[in-house]
C-alpha cells in the first residue's frame, strides 16, 4: 500500500520527483502516517508526532508547501 502511494506522490507532484528527499525516506513517511491513521481509527489515541516529522524532513527537502499539502 505505501509503495503505491509513494509511486503515485512522484508521479503527481513534480516537486517530490525532483527534490533530494530519497524515495526510501518518502517511503518511510508514508508508511508511518499510514500506520498512526490505522492506529487512530482502531481506537487508539492519536499522534501529530508522524505528521510532524514528514514536514519537517520535507521541509527540509525543500519541497514547497502546496506540494506538500497535496501530497
């Protein structure tokens, strides 16, 4: 599943295509939202910490915020 959304991320947001955030990374965020949104909707307590990290490192990867918030 993250693999797939990480392919689609690339393939609709030129800003992840061409930016120096590794596919490997991008991959690591996915799967981290994913698993907190699965967490949170088994009933366990929420986390802003995974969404947090993900702006940070895309941040720091220079990808804009509207790609961001899009992805």
């Amino acid at each position: 599943m993250s693999a797939r959304i990480v392919d689609q991320i690339v393939e609709q947001e030129h800003a992840y295509a061409t930016s120096p955030l590794a596919a490997d990374a991008l991959g690591e965020i996915v799967r981290e939202n994913v698993e907190a949104l699965r967490h949170e909707l088994g009933g366990g307590r929420g986390s802003l910490e995974p969404a947090r990290r993900a702006g940070r490192m895309k941040a720091e990867a220079g990808i804009p915020v509207a790609s961001l918030l899009h992805a």
